[in-house]
C-alpha cells in the first residue's frame, strides 16, 4: 500500500494534477478498493473531462460491479471525448469496449 500512500502525498501537493489520480485510481484497483477507484475517476473526470484514458477504466470498473448502464454512459462520454480531442485510438478502444457489452 505504499505505492497508494505516495501517490496521495503527491496529490496533496499537486492536487489537480490528472495523471497522479489516474495513478492513484489504478492502485486502488490492484489493491480491490473499487469504491475508492471509483472516487478518484469520477473526481479526475469531474475536474478534468478531457482526461480520455481514465472513461476506459472507469467503465471496465463499473462493469466488474454490474452497472452495466453506467458503463455503456462512461464510454459513451469516453468516445465523444476522444472526438473532441481526435485521439482515436481511445476513441477505437473505447467503442470496442462499448460493443463488448
């Protein structure tokens, strides 16, 4: 858990910054703490929307916890994200993960 630890001091001196929280929302993922996983994506992406990798893994975490609608919603919000921003490599994994379903 030290890993989690770091990230979080890391964060209380740059707390805007995405990819620490990405990090840190990964983490908790090895560690089976899907509602803090949950809590820092959804902070990340209410903070920064742009942040096009983290509606992947967010949407894969809803659907290990059954909320399929919530799911298909994240990569939804994901493709039209990487649109915007014309990363259609995220743009391609997430509609594949959105198909999947």
């Amino acid at each position: 858990m030290d890993r989690i630890a770091q990230l979080k001091a890391y964060l209380a001196e740059s707390p805007a910054d995405s990819f620490l929280r990405h990090a840190l929302a990964l983490e908790y993922i090895k560690h089976n703490d899907d509602r803090s996983a949950r809590e820092a994506f959804e902070t990340l992406l209410a903070n920064d929307p742009k942040y096009v990798g983290s509606y992947y893994h967010l949407g894969k975490l809803l659907e290990r916890l059954g909320e399929q609608d919530n799911a298909i919603a994240a990569y939804e919000k994901g493709m039209e994200v990487a649109r915007e921003v014309r990363d259609m490599h995220a743009y391609n994994e997430l509609q594949a993960a959105r198909e999947d379903l």
